[in-house]
C-alpha cells in the first residue's frame, strides 16, 4: 500500500480527485466566473476544462499512476455514480458551477478525463509502471 509522504496515511484517492480544480468554494468571482463561460456538456469546452483544471497537479508520479487506476477502476464499473460525485452536499466546503450537477453525461466527462490523462501524463504512469508498487 502506497503511503503518502506528505501526511503519513494510506493514499486512497477516488475519482473526485479530478473535480478538485474545478472546485469553486470561495472562489465563485474568479474560478467560477471563468468556468461559467464553459460548458462541461460540449465536446471542446470540456477538453479545455480538464487540460486547464482537471489534470494539472503538483502530485508525484506515484500519487498520478493510483489517481489514474482509481478512476480507471470505476469506468470499469458499469453501476459507478459519477453523478454523485457532482452532488450538491451543504456540509462539504465545497461547489461546482451552476448547472454542473446537472451535467448531462458524467461518464463520459470521466471518460474524457481518463482520455487525456493517458496523454498528459503518459511519461509519470509509464515512469510508476516500470517500478514494483508493492515497494512503495
């Protein structure tokens, strides 16, 4: 089991991680004024959402290659909720722009997120793929 540096703890990730840059929680006039102006439900915008504010992170290789798995994990899974995953929760510090939680195919916003994340990070996951993972 891969620990995380960083805080010690098992590192667990789900495929929400991908929704963190486009989280917009105290950040509606800047964030959520540019993410307004696309559309998650058009082909092109949403290519320009991930490449922009889904992909991008500072984590290592490592923490990508079991991002990458967790969500390759649940487009396996033919039962799996993405549309949860956009669910509006009054307890979580947390939100999407207007009208994300009714996005009209989540799947395939994941599936394009797993798309070009073999892409984008194709050198990180080949990198993890040649090292034992047990030994992290």
């Amino acid at each position: 089991m891969f620990i995380d540096p960083d805080d010690g703890q098992p590192y667990l990730p789900t495929p929400a991680f991908f929704l963190g840059g486009v989280d917009i929680y105290d950040r509606e006039e800047t964030l959520g004024e540019a993410l307004e102006k696309l559309d998650p439900n058009d082909p092109a915008d949403r290519e320009e959402i991930i490449l922009k504010y889904c992909l991008p992170t500072r984590k290592s290789y490592r923490h990508k290659f079991f991002i990458y798995k967790s969500l390759e994990e649940a487009l396996q899974d033919k039962d799996y909720d993405f549309q949860s995953l956009l669910a509006y929760d009054p307890e979580e510090y947390s939100s999407f722009p207007c009208g994300w939680d009714e996005m009209e195919n989540t799947r395939a916003f994941f599936e394009d997120i797993f798309r070009l994340a073999t892409v984008e990070w194709k050198d990180d996951l080949h990198k993890a793929g040649l090292e034992d993972q047990s030994t992290w």
